[in-house]
C-alpha cells in the first residue's frame, strides 16, 4: 500500500469546485476522489498514464482528474493538482 496525501493547492482545488456545484454533483466528486485515493494506494504506477517524468502521474475517473507525484521507494502518493 501507499500513503496518499493531497497538497493544500490540490484541496483547495477539489473545495472550490465541490461547493460550486449541486448536491447531486458533490455526490459523484465525492466518490470519484474516494475511489481515486483507493486506487492510488493500492498501485498508482498502474493508473492513469505517466506526464513529464515516469513518476508523475494524471488519473481520470469520471468528472475527475488528478495529477499526482509517485514516490515508489518510500510508498508514496502525493496529489498536487485537481481539476473536475
């Protein structure tokens, strides 16, 4: 497993748009971002493709996007920018 963690640009990304929208929106961003960080802990070399260096990463899950920096020897995830 990974230890995933967000940037504080990343989160104030995800908070902007999360309060710009409906209920029924929040409703799918919010399980979007739940399953990314599971999928992201499990094995984030095997999500979405790689951009610039091998160990960045942008994942797509529905309304989704993230882009996100893997750090394989010390197991971590680190999302630095978030857009849906």
């Amino acid at each position: 497993m990974f230890e995933v963690s967000w940037s504080d640009p990343a989160l104030e990304e995800l908070a902007d748009v999360y309060v710009g929208v409906d209920p029924t929106a929040r409703q799918v961003i919010a399980a979007a971002v739940g399953m990314l960080n599971a999928r992201l802990a499990d094995d984030p070399m095997a999500e979405g493709e790689s951009r610039g260096r091998e160990t960045d990463r942008v994942v797509f899950l529905g309304p989704v996007r993230v882009w996100a920096e893997v750090n394989v020897p010390a197991r971590t995830v680190r999302v630095y920018r978030f857009k849906a």
